[in-house]
C-alpha cells in the first residue's frame, strides 16, 4: 500500500473510533447530551438519572430507598455498574460514594482508589479531596478534616476544624477558631487569622476581621474593603460578585446589587433579590406594589 493510502485509511480509522466512543467531556441534561435513540433508552432502562458531568452520568436502578447506582456514558453504555447504595457525580475524574456509613473514593472505570473509610468526603478539585473523620471516641459527632490525593493517600493531615475544597491552589481551612488558607504541601500560604472567610474564586477571596469585610488576593494583601452597611453575598462570578446593603436602620429593607474587582458597585443595590452571574447574565427580582417581577440583568 503506498503511503497516500496508508495515511488515508489511518485517518478513516482514526475518525471512527473518534465517531463511536463516547465524549468524556460531556456535561449537561442527558437529553441535550445524547442522541434521540440513547436517550429514549435510557429512561426506560433505569429508574432514575441525573445531569452528566466529565462524560458520565449517574443511573439508578431500584426505588429511591433502596435502589443502587452506578453510571453511563454519553452512548448510553453502562461502564459503572449499579452496586453504589450512594454516589456522587464525576469530578477531576473521582467520584465519591457511600457504604454503610462511610465514604470513599473510585475512579471513572469504577475502581476503588480510597476505600469508604471517612465519616464525610467532598468533591475532588485540583487534585484533592477534603475527608472527614470523628475527633475522638468521645466526640465522635464531632469532626476533623484534612486532604487525600488521588493515589488515596493523606495528603495534608485530617487535623483542621473546618476545611473547603481548593480553587486558585489554596484551600481554606479553620483552625485555633480563625480562618486562612492551606497551599497543597499542606502549609499556610496565609495565616489563619481571619474571624470568617470564604473560599478564592477568580483570584480573590472575602475575610472577615474585627467585623470588617475585605477582598484579598492569593498572596493575602487587601484589594479592598467592603463599604459600612454592605456585605459579600457570594464570590466573584464572571468578575462580578453579588453584595448586600443594608437600610439606614432596622426597619429599612435590605437591596442587593454587584460589585467588580476594582470593589466598585458597578449595579446599584436595588433588588430584593439576587444570584450570582453565569455566562454574563444573573436573575434578578425586584417587588412593586403587588407584584414580583423577576428579570435577567446583564453585565
């Protein structure tokens, strides 16, 4: 076969196995992911279905109670079968699940990486995952928190009283009662001596102390602070983040409204209420004498 040829035929292959394998990157509705066919399999086949994320989505086979679950693929081919009593979605190619009343951790192709040895897990995000165990025999509602990377080791010790999942590699955690912010070798890149805090996002992150609000940045140093009567609502979202003011006094309704990263209020605090902005839009609602009316506002 000459090379023109060769390379032709290879190419023809390469697009059918392209064309018939399922999209691992698949998120969203499953009938916005799957084709007409699959999709009217699978709501006959299984009992119950959720949104896919990362190319699987997560199935149910059996009644709500005591049903079990597992996971198809975007051609509708069960690759994990349904044997988890609790499952959760597909995240940085992990998902958590539940036996007993533990949890552990398996992988996309269904193998068990850390097994369900954790009174609580979290979602992975940059390559690791918060886990929980009781604090002592004595207190064993109770909880400590710390790191697992993916291979199921311990990566950062379960020792902190609070921890959230990593964004912009920094996590916040809660020890001694104040808040700061762990980088992946486990070691403070801010001190914890916030009063309350909330995770980074977009590269900034809101703290609380001596009941002042501020934004700092990943190196800890404040971008700003937040005006008097206004509080954070959220974190940022498409550069915006969504904030509250409150009335003059008690009796006076609270409005809330968006401010950049520059701290600036950049839509009036006008609404009753707000979410956070996604793709240049959030749902806005605003009440009138008898009535509601609830709209997008743009950026």
């Amino acid at each position: 076969m000459n090379k023109v040829l060769f390379f032709t035929a290879l190419v023809s292959v390469m697009l059918c196995v392209s064309s018939c394998g399922a999209d691992n990157s698949a998120t969203g509705a499953p009938e916005d992911v799957m084709s007409k066919k699959d999709y009217s399999k699978l709501c006959i086949t299984y009992d119950d279905y959720f949104d896919f994320s990362e190319g699987l989505c997560k199935v149910r086979l059996g009644s709500y109670s005591e049903g079990k679950f597992g996971f198809i693929n975007s051609k509708g081919k069960l690759v994990i079968p349904c044997t988890f009593e609790l499952a959760g979605q597909s995240h940085d190619e992990m998902i958590w699940f539940k036996e007993g009343d533990k949890y552990g951790f398996i992988n996309r192709k269904g193998d068990v990486i850390v097994p369900a040895t954790y009174k609580n897990v979290e979602d992975f995000s940059e390559g690791l995952a918060v886990v929980a165990i009781p604090k002592d025999a004595e207190h064993s509602w109770d909880k400590v928190y710390g790191y697992v990377n993916k291979k199921g080791e311990v990566a950062i010790p379960i020792v902190y009283d609070y921890a959230q999942d990593f964004h912009d590699g920094l996590a916040l955690v809660k020890e001694n009662k104040k808040y700061g912010y762990l980088d992946k070798k486990g070691e403070f890149a801010i001190p914890a001596n916030y009063d309350d805090a909330n995770e980074f996002s977009e590269g900034i992150a809101f703290v609380e102390k001596n009941n002042k609000e501020y934004a700092i940045d990943t190196k800890g140093e404040v971008i700003f602070a937040l005006p008097k009567k206004m509080s954070i609502q959220g974190t940022f979202h498409d550069g915006l983040a969504l904030v509250e003011k409150y009335g003059e006094s008690w009796s006076d309704d609270d409005y809330y409204g968006y401010i950049n990263k520059q701290g600036e209020v950049v839509i009036p605090c006008k609404y009753d209420d707000a979410e956070d902005f996604k793709n240049g839009v959030a749902q806005v609602e605003k009440t009138t004498k008898n009535s509601i009316s609830t709209h997008k506002e743009k950026k």
